[in-house]
C-alpha cells in the first residue's frame, strides 16, 4: 500500500521540537487547529470533517477530537471481559513513541501515562473486538465466505527428516520459514511471547527457528508485536538484529494468532507503523487444547480461529499422522507456499483424517 512521504513522517513522529520528540501538548494543540480526515463506512463516521478516504492513510495528529480512544476502548470492550490480548494498541502507542499505554502483567493494556495519549483513536480503530475497519480490511484482502479466501490447501510436512524429528507437527512451520529466510525473502521472523518485559522474540537463523519451534507453534498473547529502538531505527526485541537498520530494511515475517494478525491487518488499512515493517503474516490456528485452556475471556467472543487475514495460515495441529494443514490466503502467501513446496515440504496425499 502506498503511503505519501508526508504522511511516512507524520506516522513516524518525525516533527521535533528543540528537546527532541515533539511534547504531548503541542501534538494535542496541531491536531486541534485541523478538521479530521473522514472515516467513511456506510455513512457511519468516527471521524468528521472532509478528507481522503483513510486507506490512503491516516494522518493520526489530525482525528477530530470527537473519535474514539483507549478511554472508549476500555469501557466497550476491556471491561466487558471482550479484549483478546492481542497487544496491538500498546504496539502501535509503543512504535510511534507515544507510551501512552502498557501491557500489564497479565497481558491487558493500561494506560502508562494518560497525559502522553494524543487521542488520535487508533487504538480503537485497530482493536479486533472493534468492528471498524473490518469491511475495508476484507475488501483489501479479497476476503470471502465463510471463513476468508482460500488460493491453495494442503498437507505438508517437512521434507527433512531431521527437521521432522527435531520438531512438533512434522516441522511443516520451521521448514517454511527457513525456506523464506534461506532464499531471502525473510531477513527475520518475528512472534510474540509472553514473558516478563512483554517483548516478542526476532530470529535470524536457522537454528533459531528450530530452537524456538515451540513458541513459534505458539505465539503468546499479552505481548508487544513489535518494538522499535529508541531512536526509532528498526526493531529492538530480545533477539533483534545486532546491527539495527530502519524497518524497511528488515523484511521482517510476522508469526501470530488470528486476533494478532486482524490488528496488524487494521494498521496495514490505515498505513500506520509497525504494518510496514512485515513482508508476510503468518497466522497459527486457534484450536489446540492447551491453548484454549489458557484463553482469556475475550477469546469466546472471537470468530476467527483460522487466521483468515494471514497471507498463509498453518494448524496448530496434526491433521494426519504429522501432516499439518496449511492454507494459503493470498497471492503472496499463495507465491511462498508453492516455493516451499517444491523445495522444502513434502505433501501429504489421500485422505484428511486423522
């Protein structure tokens, strides 16, 4: 998606005041003096004013003040048990350098510093328990009944038997992902995890995946689903690159849950930071028991157990013997799944039944 270089820097909290990052006051006092890009849905509207339609980006100092914040989003949906803990609103408070919000320890985001929010109401849009943006999302991504597009399916495993062994569910996961890292397409794969400082994990090599195949076949809620350095050049996560470089450069792959990759999708719509730093989604299925036995409340509102707006979606279980299915949504998922075919996953003929 094409996001005009103004907007990039917008996004990017470019504007600098004398001390550095421009303070809380003056964002909140730009965003007064300007109307609000217009959000149009079927004549529905969190914003007003005239503008663009978001999708050509949204310029977030510039929502009217009218829109609906984490205040909204905590009322609507975290008090009412609907939150999935998917951590994308801390993520995206988080990458623009605002750390208005947190993830606590049990995963909820909270409010860090109410004074630092500049209600710029992204935090609602991007929520999964939100149903803004979801008309435009399934638009963007071609999405069909019932449950999201279908481009290819099938039963893989991994094509090295090593790997197979080393691994759980046949290795299909760490085999695509090597395959993405080994021919270049990937320079990184990134997955949540829940541990104490909240951070999501950023590998680079092989032995990597195969070392973190466990959470990779699981990726944690409650997590950030990126974090950028300080000075905002590139990923800063448990893991991350040594050497840095701007988002752009990292090519990074995005392993998550449904919900996770919904919230992505949203900021991807909006053309907000961190969508621009992920080549490929890659959704795991919500359907494993140990991973329903450790749901929130939240999750029992959620429709989408199959990662329908992933670019390839992967079980989190055996389908046959240790064949895993794996679903590929888009072109793009669609282009990666064949290559990974050819050269690093064996196909699983006959029957589906376990």
């Amino acid at each position: 998606m094409r996001v005009d270089e103004p907007l990039k820097k917008t996004m990017r909290g470019s504007a600098k005041n004398s001390g550095g990052m421009e303070t809380v006051e003056q964002r909140r006092s730009t965003k007064s003096s300007r109307k609000g890009k217009a959000f149009r849905r079927e004549g529905k509207s969190n914003f007003r004013g005239a503008g663009p339609p978001v999708s050509a980006g949204l310029d977030v100092e510039s929502v009217d003040d009218n829109s609906k914040g984490f205040l909204d989003l905590e009322r609507e949906f975290l008090s009412q048990k609907q939150c999935r803990r998917c951590g994308g609103c801390a993520t995206y408070c988080s990458t623009t350098q605002y750390f208005a919000l947190e993830l606590g320890e049990d995963g909820y985001p909270n409010y860090t510093d109410q004074n630092r929010c500049s209600q710029c109401g992204v935090c609602y849009l991007i929520c999964p328990a939100s149903g803004d943006l979801d008309e435009h999302v399934k638009e963007m991504l071609s999405w069909q009944d019932p449950c999201g597009r279908v481009l290819g399916v099938g039963l893989y495993r991994a094509k090295d038997e090593k790997l197979r062994k080393e691994s759980g569910n046949g290795g299909a996961l760490p085999a695509l992902l090597i395959h993405m890292l080994n021919t270049g397409y990937l320079r990184g794969i990134c997955v949540p995890r829940a541990n104490g400082d909240r951070l999501p994990l950023v590998v680079h090599e092989e032995s990597e995946i195969v070392r973190n195949e466990p959470l990779f076949m699981e990726p944690g809620l409650g997590s950030l689903l990126y974090r950028a350095a300080p000075n905002g050049s590139g990923i800063a996560a448990n893991g991350g690159h040594p050497g840095g470089g701007s988002p752009d450069s990292e090519k990074l792959g995005f392993v998550g849950r449904p919900c996770q990759i919904h919230a992505l999708r949203k900021m991807e719509y909006l053309g907000v930071m961190p969508a621009e730093s992920f080549a490929m989604k890659i959704g795991i299925f919500c359907s494993d028991e140990a991973m329903n036995q450790g749901r929130g409340n939240g999750c029992g509102g959620c429709s989408d157990h199959y990662a329908q707006y992933a670019d390839v979606a992967i079980s989190d279980y055996c389908v046959k013997n240790d064949y895993s299915a794996i679903i590929a949504r888009t072109t793009l998922g669609m282009m990666v799944l064949s290559g990974a075919a050819e050269a690093a996953l064996e196909y699983g003929r006959g029957s589906c039944a376990a």
